[in-house]
C-alpha cells in the first residue's frame, strides 16, 4: 500500500463531509482478521509516533515552581498541586477524558498512584514522571505527535488528525499507523481484512480490503 492510495480516499473523506460547528477528527478503521485477541500475545498496545502532530491534542500537567512554568509554555495544561490534593475520582475521570497524555513531576507520581491510579491505571492515562531538572517540552513535543493504539476488538480505530490539515499529512500519519500496526501482527498483512478512514460525524470510506 502506498500513501497515495490513501491520501486519495481521506480526499473522500472530506470532501463528503457535512459543515459542523466543531473540528472533526479523521480516523482510519483497521479490521483484523484471523487473528485469536483472547490469547495475550495477539494483542496490541502500541504508541505510534506520527510524523505530522494533530493541531488538538491535548496534554496535562501535574506539576508546580519552574516545571509548571515550562510545560504551560510547551502548551500543556498545568494541574497545580493544591488542586491536585482536591481531585477526587469524579474529576480524576474528567481528567482521563479530557487529556490524551499527562505528565507530572516525578516527586508528585506517589501521591498521584495512591490516590489516582485506580482510576488512571485502567484507562493508560497514568502521568509520565518529568525529573525536576527535565525540560519538559521535549517530552510534552513527543507526546503531541504521539498516538495510541490498543487492539481490544478485531476492529481498531486511530486518530490520525483532523479536518483542517491537509490530506497529505493525514495519509502520512495513517501509513505511519497501518505500517506499526502490520509489524506487530504474527502475521503481518495477512491479520489485516480491510481498512477505512472516516471523519467524526462522516461516513467511512474504504482504502483497502482483502
């Protein structure tokens, strides 16, 4: 498969869109195939770096002093440490959904496993430990370009960017799933059935199937 084939039906894709009064997503749909996900080995969980970061990830930051600083500056949404200390399970759940990564200072990450990760664990959100001395902009840049990828139905849905980039850049961040997708199947190509894009609210359309 090439990127041309792809980018020519994420052109589609758009093109067939209603007007909405928000920033649709642009997601691939990849369906496996023959493939047994009770076993533990047949299952997916991947991070994907993409080559062009989607324009609305967003990532929260549990820090404070200089570290908060940098990573509000680096663009990620600092949650302070006193309004930490007030976050129940209610707003932990808000935050999971909210944010597509979290970070923390890495002296906040006991506090938060105690008291969070019950909720945190289950749904991948758990922070990623920033040293004290760390810039965290590096790592906030990272993860802004940086997708998930978990195999729980034989159907796998990827955010690959949004309506206001160009079908260029979203063909290449699809191939750059589809490929990380195929090299970690036991069969490769042969586990993958078909594969479509759609928007949010659009209908899908097909890129390739067997």
């Amino acid at each position: 498969m090439e990127v041309e084939e792809i980018e020519e039906a994420v052109k589609k894709a758009l093109e067939s869109r209603k007007p909405r009064r928000f920033v649709e997503s642009v997601d691939i749909v990849i369906n496996l195939k023959d493939i047994d996900l009770k076993q533990p080995k047949n299952r997916l969980n991947l991070r994907v770096l993409l080559p062009h970061p989607p324009k609305d990830m967003n990532i929260g930051a549990f820090a404070k002093g200089e570290l908060a600083l940098k990573a509000k500056e680096a663009g990620a949404d600092v949650i302070e440490e006193e309004e930490l200390k007030k976050t129940d399970k209610k707003k932990a759940r808000k935050i999971a959904s909210e944010y597509d990564f979290l970070i923390a200072s890495a002296e906040l990450m006991p506090q938060i496993g105690r008291s969070l990760g019950v909720i945190f664990g289950p749904r991948d959100k758990m922070p990623e430990p920033i040293p004290p001395s760390a810039d965290p902009a590096k790592v906030i840049e990272r993860l802004k370009r940086t997708v998930k990828i978990r195999s729980k139905s034989n159907t796998i849905w990827v955010k690959v960017g949004n309506e206001n980039m160009s079908p260029r850049e979203i063909a290449e961040n699809a191939y750059a799933v589809i490929r990380a997708i195929e090299a970690n199947l036991e069969k490769g190509w042969q586990n993958i059935g078909s594969i479509y894009v759609k928007t949010t609210m659009g209908k899908a359309v097909r890129i390739w199937m067997r």
